[in-house]
C-alpha cells in the first residue's frame, strides 16, 4: 500500500510540475522539452523547493519513457526507408558522428577524465536531436530536398546511437578486455541483433497486419505496448540496453505498412512517458555543478556547434549538395538532444558516469536547443558570405562538382559497379584488419609482454618497443592497402563520369578528371578513416591515429589545391570556346537556346556540368545589377562561365560586372541549380 501511495505521489508531483512548466514554455514559444528540464530541475534535489519527488520511483517510471519513446522512433525507422535514403546520408552520419566521438572523447582527456568516462561523453554529443529539429523545421515550415536529407541522416545517427548504447553497455561491465573478448562482445551484439531482426521479420509484421485488421484501437494500443515491453525485456535478457530492444521492436513494426496507426494511437501514451523522462534528466542537472565547470560545459558547447557545422557541412558537399545545401544541413544539425540524455543515463546507471556528465550534456543541449532555429534562418546568408570569401577556382568547383555527382549516379554500367563494390569491401576489410590489430596490441600488450618477459629476459622497455613495432609492422600492408584501393577507388569513380577517349586523342576531361578523382580520395578516405580513429582512440597514445589520419588529409588537400588551380585554366579555356559558340549563333540569328555543339566542344564542356544558355529579358530585376548583388551562386549554387554580350565576351566573370539587357549567360551546375538560376534570372522588376 506505502508503494502505492508513493507512485501516486510521485506521479501527481512530476506531472503536475511539467503541466505548469510546459504551459508556460508554449506560452514563451519555447522547445517544451526544456518545460520539461525545468520541472525536473524543480522536483529534484539540487533546488531547495518543497516539491521532492521520490527519484526511484521517478527513474522507474523513466525507463519506461525510454522503452515508448525508442519504440516511437523505431516506427520512424524501417529497412527499406534506409534503402530509400541511400549512402549519400549514411555518408554524412557516419562522418559527422565519427568526429564528434573523436572530439569528445579528446576533450574528456584533456580534462583529466578516464578513457571509458571520455568515450561516453564523445557518444553522447555525437547524436543530434530529431525531436528538437522537427520541432524547429516545422516552426520554420522548411521544405524541399534539403529537408529529406536531414531526415535521412537523422535517421542514420539514431541507428547508430542504438549501437553505441549497446557498445557502452557492454563495456561498461569490465574495466579490461582482451582483443578475443571485445571479438566475442562484438559477435554476440551482431548474432543477437541477426537473430532478432530475422526471426521478427517473419512474425512483427504480419501479427501486426492482422490485429489491425480487427478495427479495435485499444486491441492495437495494447498489443503494440506490450511488442515494445516484451522486445525489451528481452534485450535486458541478454544484458543488452531496453532502449535497443524498443527500438528493434519499432522498427519491425514500421514494416507492417500500418506504422502510423500505430504512432497515432501510442502517441499520448508515449508522450506522456516521454515527459517523466525528461523530467528525471531534468532531476540529476545540479546547476551549482554546471556554474562550477562553465568551462567545461563551454567546451562542450564549443565542440557541439562548431564540429557539427563543419563536419556535416564537407560531408554534404562530398555528396554533390553544394555549399548552400551542405551549409543549412550542418547548420540545422548543430544541436544534441534526447539521445544524449539515454547515453549519459546508461553511464549512470551501469556505474561508468557521474551526474557531471548528464549536467554537461543537459546544459549543452538546452543551448543549442535555442539557437537551433537562429542557426537554420542563418544558413542561408551564410552560404552566400562563405562563397563570396572563397578563391575562384574553389567558387567555379563549388558550383560543377555537384553536377559531376550527378552525372556519376547514372554513369556506371553494371561491370563498373560490380568493381566498385569489391573496392568497397577490401577497403572495409582492410580497415577492420588494422581496427583488430591496435586494439589487440593495446589489450593483449602486457599479456604478450609477459609471454615475451618469461622467454626472452629482455627489460620491459624493449618488450613494450618490439610489441609497437610488431604492430605497426603487421597494420601497415593493411593501411597502405587502405590509401591504395581509396586512390584506386576513386580513380574508379572519376572514369565513371569522364571515359578516357582514344589513345591518340587530346585528353579534353584531363583536368576535371584528376580533380575529381583527388575530391573523391579526400572523401573516402574521411569516411573510413575518421570511424578507424573513433574507434581506435582509447587504445592509442593521444592524438595519434588522428595525426597520422590528419597527415594524409593534408596530402590530399595539397593536391586538391593544385588540381583545382589547374581546372580554373580548363574552365577558362571552355568558356572562350563556348562564347565563341554563342557569338556564331548570335550572329546566325538563332535563338539563345537552341544550341548546337560540336563533339569537340561537348566534350570539353563536359567537366562544366553541360553548361546552358541564359538571355536576359529587358524587364528583368537583374538588369544593372551585379551577380554578387543578385547573390546568384549563393542563392541557386550556379556559377557564370561566361557572358556574351553582342560581340564582347567575358570570360568567368568576377561577379563585379553589370549585366544588361540582352546579356547570354552561360550557367552551369547541377540540374536543380540551373533551374533556380534560371527562375533568378527570369524574375520580372
């Protein structure tokens, strides 16, 4: 009865707290998620107000926040959701995550952390906020595909927040792992996730299906709930996070078809669950704690904004988004959120955290939470201040490159990709190679030390230099495979856009191949390297395998720059060759859009995403106007090659010149750009 009476108790005080605190936060147009911190903040022990409520009973009623709310966003998730986002997103999440981990992880080093406490704050500022920014999108009523590539690279980030949960879990039981161990750990996560995805696979959906189709809501609501509860009662089974079995049972449940019935009729349950939840995280923010480490929390907050906006801004252009896409994408993911809060709270309750680390995370996210929607009415300006800021011949790649993504996902023959699909698995398999490898040295060192102590007689530092040295001697074969299949790879991809020509022809697509090619190695090599250090930092010295990583980074750069330097002398010599094209059909009286091009011409036009012919109209708003007062490439993502006008031609022009009526511009880049250059250009004064 006492029990009772206290989950009563407990009840009334958390909800009735978050109802005054959540009204007042709509009332201010405020995320209510931070209504619901306050009244955790409240309620908790750390503020002397008369409102304490019991924080076991509130952590039990939590857990079942965490079960309907991962149970929700697995609804959001399916198989063949992620087949429709394609690698282009997953790209970007693996990226943007692998370097939050890195930098997080350093930064908890820096601060005199241990290595386990360090990797859980790195997994816990590596994932943004889908609650926060959907709130944030619909808010600012953002549309169109840029809007599509942030779903699909949130969507990406919560599977792989799922597996850092269960990473963390696992480590968190044992302080030390050898190399077999951490095998074995691996393995069983994989088998036990194999098993349940199958086995689910062929009973979820159709269970589903059917008890659907007896048109009885609270038969639904039941039957759901209890799928979320029995998936994690079973993950905990197997010593696994619930939050990971909900998850799975959602997302077996989203490949029944009938997912949003479902999310509908569990939506006020999941809310209301969801709100004890963020009330509990809100119970364990001390705020005399985060005011005694500001600097560590502005740290924090430093490493969210700043390595979130440009992680995801280059992950995004590698795949062809353009700067002003790449820019509002990174811009809009610069937050953290609810699964920041799951992770801290999987530290804290298996032993591994402190509460300093949920204040930290709690506060980081608090800010970042409101100035999300500044960041994302900030994009766009942004885009147009960066591409203003930027050298020529980065400005004139910026705007083709994506036109040669473009083309690249429509080139390759089914023999090309069969190769590119083998390239990608040896690089896979190379980089795992060398993952076991440190992580064996690391682990296995003193037993292997040991072993070599009792045979050899040798003093330790010599042991200690001959398992480094065995080490490096075994990983390099692997990570040099790694630098040549990406060389290769990329040269792959590249010949996929540009086909070499006959073997006594002038190579015209020399220059855009070469540079292509390098952006391309830059690209695969982030992917894969950037998950390598993420993954193999605790088991090195500090910064050492992002030095090495940094290094090749920096080759590549050097050689990019030089590449693009040269394609500047490329475009410039199509763009004489094109407006001497345009004055012969001016002068033949055709109409501005009617070209016909030589395959001389076309094929060095090629590298210029097949640039098209714009005339300006004599009302136009553009008439006297500069392109960098139009904000043409910062707005569309299109650049000028070349303006003919009568029989003057300027060739890439500044942005500086005056256009008038009449004017034919020859704008490039990607199908998409092209037509909002168009429509800017079109547009009536």
């Amino acid at each position: 009865m006492h029990d009772a009476h206290e989950f009563l108790e407990t009840l009334a005080i958390v909800l009735s707290t978050a109802a005054v605190t959540t009204v007042l936060f709509q009332r201010l147009r405020q995320p209510v998620v931070l209504g619901y911190l306050l009244a955790g903040m409240l309620v908790g022990p750390h503020i002397p107000v008369p409102l304490e409520a019991p924080e076991k009973s509130v952590a039990n009623l939590a857990e079942l926040g965490v079960i309907l709310l991962m149970f929700s966003l697995g609804l959001e998730f399916s198989l063949s959701k992620l087949m429709r986002v394609g690698p282009s997103a997953g790209f970007v999440a693996v990226v943007q995550c692998s370097v939050l981990v890195w930098l997080g992880y350093e930064a908890g080093q820096f601060f005199g952390w241990s290595k386990l406490v360090s990797f859980y704050a790195g997994a816990a500022i590596s994932i943004s906020s889908t609650t926060i920014i959907v709130k944030a999108f619909l808010e600012e009523r953002v549309k169109g595909d840029f809007k599509n590539l942030v779903i699909g690279i949130l969507i990406v980030e919560d599977l792989i927040a799922i597996l850092l949960i269960a990473v963390l879990t696992t480590l968190s039981r044992g302080e030390s792992f050898s190399a077999g161990e951490l095998g074995m750990t691996a393995g069983r996560l994989a088998a036990f996730l194999a098993v349940l995805i199958v086995g689910g696979l062929l009973t979820v959906p159709r269970l589903i299906r059917f008890i659907v189709l007896l048109d009885r809501p609270e038969t639904t609501v039941v039957a759901s709930v209890g799928l979320a509860f029995g998936f994690a009662l079973l993950a905990r089974a197997f010593d696994y996070s619930v939050a990971l079995g909900a998850f799975v049972a959602g997302a077996l449940v989203a490949e029944s078809g009938v997912e949003r019935r479902i999310e509908h009729l569990v939506q006020p349950i999941r809310d209301m669950f969801a709100a004890v939840f963020f009330v509990s995280v809100g119970m364990l923010i001390d705020p005399g704690q985060i005011v005694a480490n500001i600097p560590t929390v502005a740290t924090f907050l430093v490493i969210v904004v700043v390595g979130n906006v440009v992680a995801v801004t280059l992950g995004s252009f590698f795949i062809g988004q353009g700067i002003q896409n790449s820019l509002k994408t990174g811009m809009s993911l610069a937050q953290i959120g609810e699964f920041s809060f799951i992770i801290a709270g999987v530290g804290i309750a298996t032993g591994a955290t402190d509460n300093l680390l949920y204040s930290i995370a709690v506060a980081v996210s608090g800010i970042t939470t409101l100035i999300t929607p500044w960041l994302i009415r900030a994009a766009e300006p942004t885009a147009a201040w960066v591409d203003r800021k930027l050298p020529r011949s980065l400005q004139t790649f910026a705007a083709i490159y994506g036109s040669w993504i473009d083309n690249l996902a429509t080139a390759r023959a089914d023999r090309e990709k069969s190769a590119i699909r083998r390239r990608v698995k040896w690089l896979i398999v190379d980089a795992v190679i060398v993952a076991a490898i440190v992580i064996g040295a690391s682990v296995d060192g003193a037993r292997m030390g040991t072993w070599l102590l009792d045979r050899l007689g040798i003093s330790m530092t010599w042991i200690a230099t001959l398992v480094v040295a065995s080490a490096v001697l075994l990983s390099a074969p692997f990570a040099l495979g790694l630098i040549r299949t990406a060389r290769t790879l990329g040269f792959d991809l590249a010949s996929a856009v540009f086909p070499a020509g006959a073997q006594n022809e002038v190579d015209l697509a020399a220059a855009p191949r070469r540079l292509l090619v390098v952006t391309l190695q830059l690209g695969i090599v982030a992917l894969v390297g950037w998950p390598l250090v993420a993954i193999t930092q605790p088991f090195l010295p500090p910064l050492r395998g992002a030095g090495v990583l940094l290094l090749v980074l920096v080759f590549l750069a050097i050689a990019f720059w030089r590449n693009a330097t040269n394609f500047q002398g490329h475009t410039r010599a199509a763009a004489q060759a094109l407006t001497e094209s345009l004055g012969r059909q001016t002068r033949l009286g055709r109409a501005a859009g009617e070209t016909h091009q030589s395959s001389e011409l076309e094929h060095l036009l090629a590298g210029l995403g097949s640039p098209v012919p714009v005339e300006l109209p004599h009302n136009g708003v553009a008439i006297g106007k500069t392109l960098a007062q139009i904000k043409l490439r910062g707005l569309t993502g299109a650049t000028v090659l070349a303006i003919q006008r009568g029989q003057e031609s300027i060739l890439v022009p500044s942005g500086h010149e005056r256009l008038a009526a009449g004017d034919v511009l020859a704008v490039a880049g990607t199908q998409d750009a092209i037509q909002a250059a168009k429509h800017l250009l079109a547009a009536q004064g």
